[in-house]
C-alpha cells in the first residue's frame, strides 16, 4: 500500500450542509466544536477563514481550505467581524441539526454556498502526518480534485437513499486530493521521512518498512531494498530523516502500536506479535521508553477506562 494511502485510510469526515449551504450577508459562522479537521468548500462565492489568533485567509470558489482544530475559527464574508461583537455570528456545533437558510431564496441561490466536513481524528497513525499542517492552509482544486465539484452540487438536494453517506466520502476523497496538493506545494512543510519517501535510497526503506513492520528488519536488508550498502544507507537516511533506520523502525511500529492498544480484543502480547516483538516484556520497555507510560496505562487513558474490562498482557 501507498504510504500515504496507509495514513489517511482511517480517516472519515462527520458532513453537513450548512446553513442549507446558502450564506446571505453580512454572515460569519463561528465553528466551535474542536474538530481535529475541518475542510471548507465554497462551492460558490467567498469568504475568509480567520483562525484564532491567526491572520485571515481568503477562501474563493475553486479552492478548499483545511483548518486544523481544536481552536475555534470563523468563516466570514467579513475578518474585521470575526474579532468584533459577537452579534449576528452564528455558532456552528456538529452535533446540532442542519439550521434553516440564513437568508431569502431557494436553495443553493445564494452568493455563497459553503460544503463542510469534520474530522476527529484520534488514531496516532493518520496524525504522523498531519499534525505539520499549520493552523490553516488554503489551496486551489487542481487535477483530479476539480471535477468532484460539480457532482457534489448536485449531490446536496438530493434524497436517494444514502445521501449522506455518499456526500460524506466525496468530502473525504476533496480531503485526501487537498491534502496531497498542498504537501507538494513549496511553502508546506512535511514531516522529513515524507520528503524522504521519494529518495531512491532513504525511499525504499521506508516503504519496505511501512509494508511489513513486524518484520525484523537489520540495516543489512534495508541497504538491499535500496541498492546500496550499509554504511550508504544509513547515513543518506539519517541526514534526509534525522534517524537512523532502526530508531525509524522503533518509531513507526510504537505509533501503530498505540491505535492497536486501543482495541479491547487484543492483548498487550497480541500487540507485541503484530508490530515485531517476540515477548510483550521487550515491548512494553521500547513502548515505555518512547511514550513515556507502559502500554497498560496508555491503553487505559486512550480507552478512558481503568483497564479492569482491557484483555491481560
């Protein structure tokens, strides 16, 4: 699997129309909630995201913007309202229902018509990757993402069954195409073992990796994926990543053991079996000495639990 594909396969957005998707001004609308994402679609019309505490960004039809939680922002016609009186900015929850048009006319006929989803992402393996977006991003629809407009417009009125669901994961696909446009634009910053995948020596270790992570892995056979020697691979991997491969290795399979631990159907030694680990001792201490708390006690505060119901190691 791609590795990109892999991180973001979980990841599946909570949608909803807005207002009808119809914004009449003056508008702005207050989104408080904490979503660890939310994408923003103007589907015609514009507006400007205002972080907070971060400067506006405009946002047009033909663009998405991405913001990244849990601080509140604002969408508005208006970025001098968004730090003024509160009067008239509607607050947006997901929880709540989908509220009336804010403004005359049939649906859709507004000025601006702004599509939304949310995400809450609590798996550790998607946020590798996206907890280096900053506060916001702005980016133009391009290649394959641009088409995908048109069919949501036509997606939002209608009442087929599995309406939602079909907008949901066409919000998701406009989530999965902004992210990659914007890591391939030059202001972004990208993790460095991201820019490193498509290096032809550091690139095919990595992959190697991320394809079988219980496997146990020495530089030796890593420098064979890749072509080169040892010594070469370690050290194009340690200027490109920061890391050597091993302490990589370590890394990636404590980050895809901490969302295992979250099943109550596996074990700390059933955990230890799938990310590498012979024995759940040897584990717990790499797990320990990388995230600070055994794996028992992560797995109770990620479960919110005491962990008297969590299976025995």
């Amino acid at each position: 699997m791609d590795v990109f594909d892999e991180l973001l396969q979980g990841v599946r957005g909570r949608g909803a129309v807005f207002g009808r998707s119809v914004l009449w001004p003056p508008w702005s609308l207050r989104f408080t909630d904490g979503a660890y994402l939310t994408l923003c679609l103007p589907m015609r019309g514009a507006g400007w995201i205002v972080p907070e505490g971060g400067e506006p960004l405009r946002l047009s039809s033909g663009e998405a913007a991405i913001v990244r939680g849990p601080a509140p922002f604002t969408f508005t016609d208006d970025p001098a309202r968004a730090d003024g009186p509160t009067a008239g900015v509607r607050e947006v929850r997901w929880e709540d229902e989908v509220p009336p048009p804010s403004g005359p006319g049939p649906e859709l006929a507004g000025p601006t018509v702004l599509l939304a989803a949310a995400y809450d992402v609590r798996a550790e393996v998607p946020r590798r990757l996206l907890q280096a977006l900053p506060p916001a991003l702005v980016v133009p629809d391009e290649d394959d993402c641009g088409p995908l407009r048109d069919y949501l417009v036509a997606q939002i009125g209608g009442a087929r069954p599995g309406h939602q669901i079909v907008l949901d994961r066409l919000l998701d696909w406009m989530l999965v195409c902004t992210l990659r446009d914007w890591f391939d634009r030059p202001e972004a910053e990208p993790p460095r073992w991201y820019g490193a995948l498509g290096d032809p020596v550091a690139g095919p270790a990595i992959k190697a990796m991320h394809d079988d992570p219980a496997h146990p892995w020495t530089t030796a056979e890593l420098a064979a994926r890749a072509g080169v020697s040892r010594t070469t691979l370690a050290k194009r991997f340690t200027e490109l990543v920061g890391d050597g491969p091993v302490a990589y290795l370590t890394e990636w399979r404590m980050t895809l053991a901490a969302d295992l631990l979250t099943r109550p159907e596996l074990t700390v030694a059933a955990v230890a079996r799938r990310v590498g680990y012979a024995d759940a001792f040897g584990f717990s201490a790499a797990f320990k000495r990388l995230r600070g708390e055994s794996p028992t006690a992560y797995r109770r505060a990620a479960r919110g639990e005491d962990g008297r119901n969590a299976p025995a190691g």
